[in-house]
C-alpha cells in the first residue's frame, strides 16, 4: 500500500556486456515519488529517467537517452529493481552501459539485499490496464491485458535442440522473481558472436557472463536451468516493462517478442490514457480493508 526506498546505500561493478567498459554502479535511497532514476555521476549527475519516453535503441539491449546523454544495457537492473517493489531509487552509474556482472539479475538481488528495503508514507500509485493493448510484427506478439495483479507469460522458440519451445508464466513479486527468473542468464549462439563483435557489440562479453550454445550443446555449461533460455527471456520482458513507470497491474503475454516488442508495447499503452489508469488501490490491500471494515461490530463502527 506504501511507497518504497531502499534503506542504505550499496555498490557493485564490473564490465559492460556490449562495450567493454567497466563501470560502478551505487544504488541510493531517493524520496516519495522520485521513481527509478539512473545519474550519470561521470557527467555531473545527469539524470535519465527509467521511464519508456527515455528508449533510445533496443539492439541486442534496452538503451534509454535524454538530451544525447546514452546508458545502455538497463533490463537486469531494473527487472530486480521492479520486481522487488522498489518504487523510489537513485542510480548511480560512472560509465555509459550497466554492468553484466554474471550475466543475470542475481547480483543485483544480492545488491538489494545489503541495501534493504524502506517503506516510505507515501500511497504506492499503481499503472492498472483496463482495456487491452497489443503490438504484431512479422509473427511477434505482445500484448497486455486488464488484470488485478502483474502477470507475464513468455513464449520462446529457438531452433535449437536445447532450446526449442519454452514457457514461463507467473505472478511477478520480490519471491517469485529470485526464486524463478532471477538466476536465467542471457544467452547467444557461438556462430553469431564474430559478426556482433563487427558491429561493435559483446565486446566484454565472455564465458562467465553469458551461455554460449554451438549447434547441438552449450559450449560453458551446465545450465542452471533446462529451461535457462526461456526464463531469461521473462526476465529481460519484466526489465523493459519496469520503464511503464509504475508498478503495473496487467497481464503481459509475449510470443517470440523481444526488446524491441517490449518497448513498443510499453510507448503504445503510455500512449493511449484509455487503456490505463493510475490507482493507490491494489485489489489485495482494498479486499483486506473491506475484510476489516467487516469484521467491525456495528456499535463499534457507530
């Protein structure tokens, strides 16, 4: 029902997937209705908002910009981020990609966890769906529909023996989040790592932070899941939708979508007032209340 901080600062670094650049990233306690905010603290503090009016490009990563100043490589961060309630937080970051770490959003829990979590007195505002909303593009689907909780259902299929069809579908909270999805490393093919690095990507990525699958196995496994490739991909769609704003409360399903897909669906439904509304109450808190209220003998009441 309350907003959320994280009680005390907590800091990490390491190198960036896509350009090879090391970068430290702090997370900092930030007031009642401040969102999620990444400061480029290399370029005075610039503030770049998690927000889907900041994506930039979403090759291969979500990247936002504000005013030509570029961070790239946001969805593990934020997927742990949001999925862990957390409404209100500086982000601290003195390089222009987030780090990989080890290539999930497993770090970034342990980084939560030592920072903790504040509630703040201030109603949490949820974004709640109230008519559909879908992006189709050349067999791709995403879409998103009413829904008293934050919902996604993620469909991959990859021609690949270990991969081929794979589901997940979950309510999104803190628990559900670490146990199921948080652990799913991302993940390329060994045959398409020379001509990203042509064009200028993956240039830190390594067999510690990334799954590497030739034609038939996994070139530094073992997996930590059989189904690693498909829970990944709900990770990164929980990443990319964090930049609605606000904590959702929607069904998302995705069919063989991507980063792209993600943040079109994320411009399309901001764009739309008709398809949301902004709400302090959640059906859960509302039914306990009502439940409350119930409970109350009526001389009480009087």
């Amino acid at each position: 029902m309350f907003q959320t901080t994280i009680q005390r600062p907590a800091e990490t670094h390491g190198i960036g997937l896509h350009t090879g650049v090391q970068g430290r990233v702090r997370l900092v306690p930030a007031p009642a209705d401040t969102g999620i905010v990444f400061r480029r603290v290399d370029l005075d503090e610039f503030p770049i908002e998690a927000h889907g009016r900041n994506v930039a490009r979403v090759s291969y990563a979500t990247s936002l910009m504000k005013q030509g100043v570029l961070l790239s490589t946001t969805e593990h961060l934020l997927a742990a981020i949001y999925s862990c309630g957390i409404d209100n937080v500086f982000i601290d970051i003195d390089a222009i990609e987030v780090p990989i770490l080890d290539g999930s959003a497993e770090p970034f829990m342990r980084l939560i966890d030592q920072a903790g979590i504040r509630r703040l007195r201030r109603r949490r505002r949820y974004l709640k769906v109230v008519k559909p909303v879908e992006v189709i593009e050349d067999g791709r689907r995403i879409g998103i529909s009413p829904a008293n909780e934050f919902r996604v259902r993620c469909y991959v299929d990859f021609p690949h023996p270990l991969v081929g069809q794979q589901e997940v579908d979950m309510v999104v909270n803190a628990e559900s989040f670490r146990k199921v999805l948080s652990r799913a490393r991302t993940f390329c093919f060994e045959s398409d790592i020379e001509p990203l690095r042509a064009m200028g990507l993956i240039r830190g990525g390594s067999m510690e932070n990334a799954i590497v699958l030739t034609k038939d196995s996994v070139l530094n496994g073992p997996l930590r899941f059989p189904d690693e490739f498909g829970r990944h991909k709900a990770l990164d769609l929980i990443g990319d939708l964090a930049l609605v704003g606000l904590p959702l409360l929607g069904r998302v399903e995705a069919r063989k979508a991507g980063h792209s897909l993600h943040t079109q669906l994320v411009s399309r439904l901001l764009a739309d007032p008709s398809a949301w509304e902004v709400t302090t109450r959640h059906w859960e808190a509302a039914r306990m209340e009502e439940n409350a209220q119930e409970a109350v003998p009526a001389s009480a009441a009087d």
